[in-house]
C-alpha cells in the first residue's frame, strides 16, 4: 500500500504530444521514458502538471495541527513501530510500512494510513511524533491517483503522480517537474538518474 505512495514521492504510457489525459486511462502501461522525444516528454510532464496544479502552486498551509491534532503524536506509538519494523504491511485496522535508513536495522519514520479513510497517510518518526502528511486524490488504490505530501508545519514537500506501483511523476510544490520514478531510479529529462531509492 505504502509501496505504492513512495515516495519519499506516474504516468508512462505511449503518448503522442497532441493525445488527451483520457488515452492515459485506456492505454497499456509500459516504461518507455528514456525511449519518448523531448517532445513527448514535455506532453506528458504538461499534462500531469494540469492534473495535480491547474493555475496554482503549493502553498504553505497555516490549519494542519488544528485538523490533525489527534494525530500529532500517535497514541499507540510502540506498537505500531514494532509492527512496521516486524514488516507488517496491516495492523489494527491501519496500512503500515516501515523507512528506513541505508544500513539502518532500526526504522527511523513509519507510516499508517487508516483502511477505512485512505484520504492521508501520517508519518511518524521513531518516537511517534508526526511528521509528514499525505493528502491523496483519486480513486486509491486504482491507478491513476496522487498525492501531495507536507510537512506538519505546513510547509509542502512534494506532489506526485502515480500511475502504477513502478513509476510515478515527481514535481517540486512549485510546480516544477523533478523527474520520473521507475522502481527505483529517479529519471531527469536528459534519462539521467538523479536519485535511487532502497524501497517504492
């Protein structure tokens, strides 16, 4: 489930530059960043952007500890850790999942996400404090959705665009496109890879 939200933070379907959002849904999903024209690229990159952002940008938001403010410590905090270290995937009626560190043993954030309002996921650090909250758009867990990420100050972080659990679009709460995950490996325009990471 979590799988499927790393992202720590979508869309790479055969595209021509004048296709509509719609051919997203009927196409065949398949990998083909490195293999599209800048042209295409810029299509796709485009079109997400509308998606997630319309004319807007992310803006700090000033409400997050009034809304969630039965969520800024998490009441059953070492159990939910053990069950996210112990590689539980569901737990007491939440989805969980467990980040950790390269060559950390030990998680140093969790995250839970209750099965019967999948709209946010909490990230906790490892003493149970809340740290990160995803807002989720969509029709999760059916692809396509996303999911803009904040810091519980408000600050945003990051907005993404899943359209499978192998590769998702990243932008910056600017708007602007940092690159295409898939599996592991964050793409730039240029199919340089800019990033890896251990879990997604």
């Amino acid at each position: 489930m979590f799988k499927k939200l790393l992202i720590t933070l979508c869309m790479l379907i055969p595209l021509t530059a004048s296709a509509n959002f719609n051919d997203v849904y009927v196409a065949n999903i398949q990998y083909d960043w490195i293999n599209k024209t800048a042209l295409e690229k810029e299509a796709m990159i485009s079109e997400i952007h509308d998606i997630i952002f319309g004319e807007q940008t992310l803006e700090k938001r000033t409400d997050l500890k009034t809304l969630f403010k039965d969520k800024l410590k998490d009441k059953n905090h070492l159990d939910n850790y053990l069950a996210a270290a112990a590689g539980y995937k569901e737990y007491k009626g939440n989805n969980i999942s467990a980040f950790y560190y390269k060559r950390m043993k030990n998680p140093f954030m969790y995250a839970l996400q209750d099965k019967a309002d999948t709209s946010n996921a909490f990230y906790y650090d490892a003493m149970g404090t809340l740290r990160y909250i995803d807002f989720i758009d969509g029709d999760y867990p059916d692809y396509p959705y996303y999911a803009i990420q904040y810091r519980i100050n408000g600050t945003p972080v990051s907005a993404i665009y899943f359209i499978s659990e192998d590769c998702q679009y990243l932008y910056k709460p600017n708007g602007e496109f940092e690159g295409v995950w898939y599996k592991h490996k964050l793409y730039n325009k240029q199919n340089k890879v800019i990033l890896t990471r251990t879990t997604y």
